[in-house]
C-alpha cells in the first residue's frame, strides 16, 4: 500500500518489473462458487487445487474435514496423526 498498491483487482505495476494481474490471469475459478469463474482471453494459467504434492493420504484426510467438519487429528488420534505427518 505504500508503494501505491490499490485493491481492487486491477492489473499494476510498481517500480521497473514487478507486476499484479488480475484474478482472471492465473486464477480464474472460484472454489466457493463455480458461477464466479472468471476464464477470459486474457486466461493464461488455471490453479487447480488438487494439491498434487501432498501425499494421498493427507489429501483424503482433507477431504474428509472439509466435507464433514472432522479435525483428522482428532479422527485418526494424536500418536497415529503426528506418527504419519512426520512420515510423509
């Protein structure tokens, strides 16, 4: 905000190369709410959300909490949770 920043969304540049695109550039779907995609011409990228670098079974533990509202460490018991998030 100092260096002129303005919210907003708007495509921005400060000093000699650092740029700001727009929501529609690299990140177009809205996770909430598919009817707020914004894919345009000026789409260049599209973040998926699978999280393909975290190991399966924490990605279906996430699944689950944000389904179900379960805390994994609570559904799976601390010793076990703590056990396999140092594993993997």
């Amino acid at each position: 905000m100092k260096d002129g920043f303005i919210p907003g969304g708007e495509y921005q540049v400060f000093g000699d190369d650092v740029h700001i695109y727009p929501k529609e550039y690299f990140c177009p779907i809205d996770t909430l709410n598919a009817a707020n995609n914004c894919f345009t011409e000026n789409t260049y990228a599209v973040h998926l959300y699978n999280a393909s670098w975290v190991p399966k079974w924490r990605r279906v533990l996430s699944k689950i909490k944000r389904k179900y509202g379960l805390n994994p460490e609570k559904l799976l018991g601390k010793k076990l949770y703590n056990y396999l998030k140092v594993k993997y």
